[in-house]
C-alpha cells in the first residue's frame, strides 16, 4: 500500500489533544460526533481501544510521554508537584540523535506554572522547551492563561487582528473554578482565528518549510477541548440541537476516609450541585464541537501531506493526555480512573497505511515514546518501561508483545495519599499506595458504566488480589 522508499526515513506526526476523552470519535462506536479524518487514521491503522493515561491530570500525563517513564519514576504526579527536567532522558531528543529535525507548537505543560508557581513567575521560555530536544518551539497554554500579564503567540495573532479582548473577555466570563468554568459557550472569534486553526496553521507552514532530504518529527499538541467549553461558530451551530445522551449516571458514594476526601475534592471543582442534565447537555455540544474542528484540522494536514508526496513516509499518531468525565458519575474534568477519565484516544497509521483494526488489549499512552523512536529507527530510552507498539501496528507482534495490566496514579498534594489504579482490561482497581488500602474494584466487562463498586464483594477477592500483587510489578518493569 506504500510508496515508502526503504532507505529513507520515515517522517513522524503525533497530534496530541487535551481533555479528548476515548469514546468522543464516531470510529469508536459514537455517532453524534463527527470525526471523519480520525475514522479514516482508524480505517488505515490501529486503534487501541483501551489505552490508559499514566496520571489522569496533564502535567504528569506528559511527563511520562516525555519521556517513557511512569509518575512514580519521573516523580511529577500532579499539577503542583515539580517541574519536567531538561536534563531527563526524553523521546525528542533521542529523535534528533536519530537525525531528526523536530518541532513542538502547542501546549507542553512541562512546567507546572502558572499553577505551582509563585505569583509574577515568569512562564517557561520557548528556549527552555527547546531545551528537551525540540529545534523550533511554538508554545502555547490553556486558554484562562490568555488572560494574564504575559504575551503569548496566539495572543499576539489575535491582538494583531484587533480580536484580543473579546476573545479575553469571554474566558473570564468563564474563568476556572467559577460559576461559569463548565457552562458550554460559543467563542466570539470565527473559525479561522480559534486557538485550534492558530495552531494548525503553525504546524502546516514548519512541515512546508522542511527539506525532503531530512526526516522531520512534529508533536502539534491542540490545547482544546480543555475547557472553557467553547467550540468555534460554525461546529458550534453544528451540534446546537445535537442529542448527547448522559451515561455512568451513578454518583459514587467513595469508600475510605482519603478517598471520600479525595471525591469531596472532585465534586467541588465540578460544581456537581450544577450538573443538571440541560447544564451538561450544552457543555458536552461545545465539547464536541472542539473535537470536529481538531478533526477538521487533521484533514488539512493530510491533505498537505498528500500534496506534498510525504503521506505514504508518514507515520501519524493521535492521542490525547487524559480524558474528560463531562457530567459521567456526577463529575466534570479528570483526577480519577472512571474510563472517561483514564482512558485516551489512541490511533497508530502507518506509512501507506494498513487495514484498519482495533487493539483490545491494554496499552500505557507512554508507550508512544518508544512507538515513535522504533518507527523512526532512532535510540530508545535507557531503561525506560515504554513498549513499541510498531509491531502490534505492521502485525509483526509475537507472543508478549501486549502487556498483562496498565496503570495509572495521581497525588494532587504532596501532603495528600498517593492513588494508584491497575486494570488487566476486565478488572479494574484503585489503591492508596500509601497504606495499600483498596477503595474501588469494577468488572468492566459486566459494568461497562463502572456503577457497581465490589471491592467489599468477597466474590471478587480473588480478582482484588491478583490486582494488587500486580501493580507493583507493573509499575515498576523496564
């Protein structure tokens, strides 16, 4: 199917969203969104269905992207808990050693400012994302950050074009942690000026720029659909009168006195006392309406890749750092391991493309680092637990090329417990790591909607156990 030339090395693309939960693409069984260019990577190479974020908030989430490794190891297990360390082994940097030229234009979060950092820090300098192994950096932030004394890419386009305040004044009308931070809203810029198409855009000039005689490697990272739920014009009155039905309706009563505290957390930062169906209805129609544009996007990379006779040397990866609850469980954002929460989008196409299929097995979203270094036949990373998925995508995998369990932590405080979840793909557990307690135990594959909370079951013992003898193992295996 390819016209790849054997000697010459292949180009890599890796479009990494923020918030894009599993289940929000029509080729993963969901017919409201619309997803064309995602279903067609699907048709044309592998989509694992049950991928799992290794921390479901995005700081540490991108930490082990970076560089292979799990929380637990790179040591940034929440928002608030350190910074990445340019002097870390990381997949970009090996990518250069392998010849590569290479490129990050969007979000990064490498660095937890603005959140951890103390008030007038500067936020991280192009150069010091650079820094990690990219030759040129567009870097960009959440959309609440465009509000601060700072000057951003993106805020320099809009002020440039005279779109600046009422772009500004509609994120504070729906600013973090307030009333409005999950109200659904239509963004008063049109299409081509949102954030998304900025970044697109960026990413379609660098690849135009690049000499066919180098490979080249790009992570374009999409800052939405991370709230503000706030999808474009022409998507948003796409999906004004869309039906999106509300599942995992259950509001779990949490077990343990840290896990209640942790829920409690939650529920504040969701405004759950605002969730009513109507409410989460019009945040999940933005919510879609931010994933078509991305999708919409994608299709004009493709074409471009098509144009310039490089889609058939291309290997291209979609994924996104953690998911997005959206009303499920009573619940909006991450910061669990409900499956809207930890389980990511994550489709691999090949060069030329292969016949599309689904990989049930369970696979770490770190394993996109070795995936992309194997593909681009570059050094791997030194001890570091991230598998290649290349195999599983050419169907050259044997026997244990899939992985037995995933895992996936949190700490949102260094004072609070560290939680680690663990699944084999059918059970699926949560566990203080600090005292070993389990607080959560479901059988995915009879309660797909996670309702029905059996860690006190003594029927389920046996499957409680194996989990917990597991998840050191797993997190621990290089």
């Amino acid at each position: 199917m390819s016209d790849q030339q054997p000697d010459k090395q292949p180009n890599l693309l890796f479009i990494y969203a923020d918030q894009h939960r599993a289940d929000a693409m029509g080729c993963a069984g969901n017919d409201v969104v619309v997803t064309p260019h995602l279903d067609r990577l699907a048709a044309e190479g592998v989509r694992f269905d049950h991928a799992w974020t290794e921390g479901p908030i995005c700081q540490p989430a991108r930490a082990s992207l970076l560089t292979g490794r799990y929380p637990s190891d790179h040591g940034v297990l929440g928002n608030f808990a350190g910074d990445c360390k340019p002097e870390w082994d990381t997949f970009p940097r090996r990518l250069q050693q392998g010849g590569y030229t290479t490129a990050s234009i969007g979000k990064t979060h490498f660095d937890m400012w603005p959140m951890g950092a103390q008030p007038g820090t500067p936020p991280p300098t192009e150069e010091w994302v650079a820094s990690f192994g990219f030759d040129h950096v567009v870097e960009e932030f959440d959309r609440y950050v465009h509000l601060f004394d700072i000057d951003t890419p993106y805020m320099a386009f809009l002020r440039e074009r005279g779109e600046l305040e009422p772009y500004q004044e509609i994120v504070q009308a729906n600013f973090r942690g307030g009333d409005g931070h999950w109200k659904g809203v239509t963004s008063p810029l049109p299409q081509k000026l949102d954030l998304t198409c900025f970044l697109a855009d960026e990413a379609q000039q660098w690849i135009g720029r690049q000499p066919s005689d180098r490979p080249w490697f790009v992570q374009l990272s999409f800052v939405q659909p991370h709230v503000p739920l706030m999808g474009d014009p022409i998507w948003a009155e796409h999906y004004a009168d869309a039906h999106i039905e509300r599942v995992a309706r259950s509001e779990p009563q949490p077990l343990g006195e840290d896990w209640a505290q942790h829920f409690t957390f939650l529920r504040k930062h969701s405004h759950s006392e605002l969730l009513t169906d109507e409410f989460v209805l019009e945040g999940a129609r933005q919510y879609y309406a931010m994933i078509s544009l991305i999708d919409q996007r994608i299709g004009d990379m493709l074409e471009l890749l098509e144009q310039r006779g490089e889609l058939d040397n291309t290997w291209i990866v979609y994924s996104s750092d953690h998911g997005e609850m959206l009303g499920d469980h009573g619940l909006m954002a991450k910061m669990n391991f409900y499956r809207s929460s930890v389980r990511v989008p994550l489709i691999v196409r090949p060069p030329g493309g292969v016949t599309g299929r689904v990989e049930a097995a369970p696979v770490q979203a770190l394993d996109i680092a070795a995936t992309l270094l194997d593909a681009g036949d570059a050094p791997s990373l030194d001890g570091a637990p991230s598998r290649s998925l290349v195999p599983l995508v050419t169907g050259d995998a044997g026997a244990g090329s899939t992985r037995d369990h995933v895992a996936s932590m949190i700490r949102m405080r260094p004072d609070l417990p560290t939680w680690h979840a663990i699944t084999d793909g059918q059970w699926r557990a949560t566990i203080n790591a600090d005292t070993g307690e389990a607080v959560e135990l479901f059988d995915l594959d009879s309660d797909h909607d996670e309702d029905t909370n059996l860690v006190e079951d003594p029927a389920s013992s046996d499957a409680l156990t194996q989990l917990i003898d597991a998840v050191g193992p797993t997190i621990d295996a290089a």
